[in-house]
C-alpha cells in the first residue's frame, strides 16, 4: 500500500527536491502539489527536465 502525498509550494527549491525524491520512492504517490503563482501549470511548465517524472497540475492551497 502507497502512501498519498501532497506538497505545499512544490515551486520553491525544498518543494521541488521533495517532488524529485518522492516520485523515486516505491512506497509513495504524490497526489496533489500546490503552488499559489503556477496554479492551473503543469509541475513541467515550470520544470522541464521534471517532464518524465510527474505531470500533475499545482492547484492554490489557499481557502476560498
């Protein structure tokens, strides 16, 4: 069984490495990363070499 992860500013250079490391772990699944100035981009909009890694989209973590 995975563990489901989500990333709260996975734009930033921690929330981006964190990405890198979790998408080689066998035993998680990143489920949702968020950043407030990409919302609606893919992870490889704002990382190309991200390309073949994860193609999620970042959502805002901010409350409407």
């Amino acid at each position: 069984m995975k563990i489901k992860a989500g990333i709260i500013g996975a734009t930033g250079y921690a929330g981006a490495e964190l990405v890198r490391l979790l998408t080689t772990h066998p035993n998680v699944e990143i489920s949702a990363i968020s950043s407030v100035s990409f919302e609606g981009k893919k992870l490889s909009e704002v990382y190309p070499s991200y390309r073949c890694l994860c193609c999620l989209l970042y959502t805002s973590d901010a409350a409407d």
